[in-house]
C-alpha cells in the first residue's frame, strides 16, 4: 500500500506542474458497471461465465500537444472485477484427515479489486452541435488490493462450499492492460461536459500465482502420488478482461 501511495502523490504532482505550465487540465469524475471474466490458459481450466463489476475514480485530460483534439488522459480508478474458472480438483472432505480424498471439480469465483491508473491518448473530433466524439487508446497499470473466492467442490459423495474466502496468496499483485474506449461528450456549459463511453480493458499478465494439478490423460482426473497427495502441475494461468460502460462528468 505504501507503494501505490507514493505512485498516487508522484501522479497528482505531476499533473499539477503541467497545470502551472500554462497545460489545459480537465478533471473529472466517471462511474462504470462493467461485465468481467478470467481466460484460462492452463489445461483442464474452463471459463465458467462472465460476473458483474462496477468502478469509479477520478480522471484527468491534459492538453500537452498543442490541440484540443489530442490530450493524455490518465486518472486513478478502483475497479472491481472478476470470473468462474471450472477445473479438475482432488476434494477432502474432512480437512485434518488428508488421506481420504476423492477426485472431483471445483468451480472457483473470483472477486478482484485493483486500484489502477491508466495512460492513455485521447483522440477527440471537433464539437459538432453540442457533441464532441472521441476514441481512446494506452495501457493500464493496475495493483490488487483484494481478493476474495467462493469455492464449490464436488465429488461422489456430495458439494462442499466455502465463500469469501480470502484468495490473495493465490493472485499476483500487478496487472498491465491495453485500454480501448470509445465515446461521446455533450456540452452542458462552455467548461463543463457530460461524457458517456464504453471500454475495452484486455489484461496482458496473469493474475494467478498458484499451482494447478497434474491430469489424467485418459479421464482428465488429477493424478496422485504415493503418499496419496495430488502432484503438482504447471502454474495457473488466467487473464483478466472486462466491458464497461462509462458515465462521467468533466469540469
């Protein structure tokens, strides 16, 4: 946390030098709900569906080229995010007896809260009426502050479920994302805009830091040694992506 406070207090002085240097500043405040999911890239992990999400935080837009028409756009969001990953498990059903154990599945939610800050180029047309149209491209630096999973394992004796479990040993701390938006703003007053947009946030690392198991070839069950412990396979690999719809207001 002492980390992204001090990113936060280098980002907010920043901005405030380019304001003094004679830079057009615009801040602003922007809600998004968004629909998020987790892409799998390890075998035998499935995506189990997409989850609803929502941020908020605060943006800023400022003119360093010399138009209008293209500013640096960054700010400070949190964003809530998440998905369903399905995978072969070994389930105990007593868990201070570990020599019964039972193949199953496990279908594992995630709920993921970064606080992320973008770096992004604005491109934006001329008004035209009262509107003025924009497109929005860059990378988003994003650092996780929480984690939490509800965990659902069955087998043939039955479903054990465990929720909002604390997950954070089990997800990286950093997350890099390319940003697409697209959208529109409408003139309220000669500085003030209403801005509505949607975007596109594809993760680029992996957001889990645990180790999966090794399968079966010919059934897909997770294969033990002989001390009756599943033996490790390669690490988890999974994406983060979501949709939003942004609503804002910019002063």
């Amino acid at each position: 946390m002492k980390k992204i406070s001090s990113l936060l207090v280098v980002l907010m002085l920043t901005l405030g030098a380019f304001a003094q240097d004679g830079g057009l500043l615009r801040l602003g405040l922007r809600g998004s709900p968004n629909l998020s999911w987790l892409r799998p890239d390890t075998k035998g992990v499935d995506n189990g569906g997409l989850r609803f999400g929502y941020s908020f935080g605060i943006t800023a837009d400022l003119n360093v080229l010399g138009s209008e028409n293209y500013t640096f756009s960054t700010g400070i969001e949190l964003i809530n995010v998440g998905g369903k990953l399905e995978y072969a498990d070994q389930v105990y059903p007593d868990p201070n007896d570990r020599t019964i154990n039972f193949p199953g599945t496990s279908e594992a939610i995630f709920r993921l809260r970064y606080i992320e800050i973008p770096w992004t180029l604005k491109l934006k047309t001329n008004e035209i009426g009262y509107l003025t149209y924009f497109g929005q491209v860059g990378m988003g630096t994003g650092f996780n502050i929480r984690a939490r999973r509800d965990l659902d394992q069955s087998y043939s004796g039955g479903t054990l479920s465990t929720e909002d479990e604390d997950a954070n040993s089990d997800v990286g701390f950093f997350r890099v994302s390319l940003i697409l938006s697209a959208g529109a703003e409408y003139s309220l007053t000669e500085t003030t805009s209403l801005m509505v947009g949607v975007t596109f946030n594809n993760g680029f690392t992996d957001v889990l830091t645990n180790k999966y198991f090794e399968l079966d070839d010919n059934d897909g069950t997770v294969n033990v040694g002989s001390d009756n412990e599943p033996i490790e396979g390669p690490d988890w690999k999974a994406i983060s992506n979501y949709l939003a719809l942004n609503i804002g207001i910019l002063f």
